[in-house]
C-alpha cells in the first residue's frame, strides 16, 4: 500500500506516490476533513468527507468496482484524475 498527503485547496490538487512497482492498481483520494487518517463514514455507511477514485469511477451504491478503478502502471509518470465527490 502506498500512500501520499498533500494540503487540501480549492481547485486542482496534485498528489504524487513514488516508487510503484509496474501492476495494475486502483487510486482512491479522500478529504481527511478531520486529519484522523481515516475516511469518517455515518451510521449508514456514507462517507461523510470527500471520496474519489482513480479513472474517475463512478460510486452507485458502493465503492466502484476495481476493474472501474484499475490503473496500468508501465512506467514512471502516469497520471490519473479523478472528482472527490460529497455526499
């Protein structure tokens, strides 16, 4: 598992994670509103801070699938975007 932080702004931010191993992987970004280092969720299950995923995967009734996230890393430098979405 890999992680990076970066200060949360308006508009784009950029995160950067060095040193993955070439593989398919999946992205996923939260608003740690809170700085607890864990996504907060209510008694539902919904995320109560911002949550995105790599490719831009849609959410419908969960977390997307991982073939909806999947990201083939080949090389140094691919990119993904993705929205934080809150609900």
């Amino acid at each position: 598992q890999w992680t990076s932080r970066v200060p949360a702004r308006s508009g784009r931010v950029a995160a950067r994670i060095e040193g993955v191993p070439a593989g398919t992987y999946a992205v996923q970004a939260i608003h740690d509103e809170n700085a607890n280092m864990d996504l907060d969720r209510s008694f539902l299950g919904l995320p109560l801070e911002g949550i995105g995923f790599s490719n831009d995967a849609p959410m419908r009734l969960g977390p997307p699938s991982f073939g909806d996230a999947a990201l083939a890393v080949a090389e140094p430098g691919i990119a993904t975007r993705l929205k934080l979405r809150y609900f």
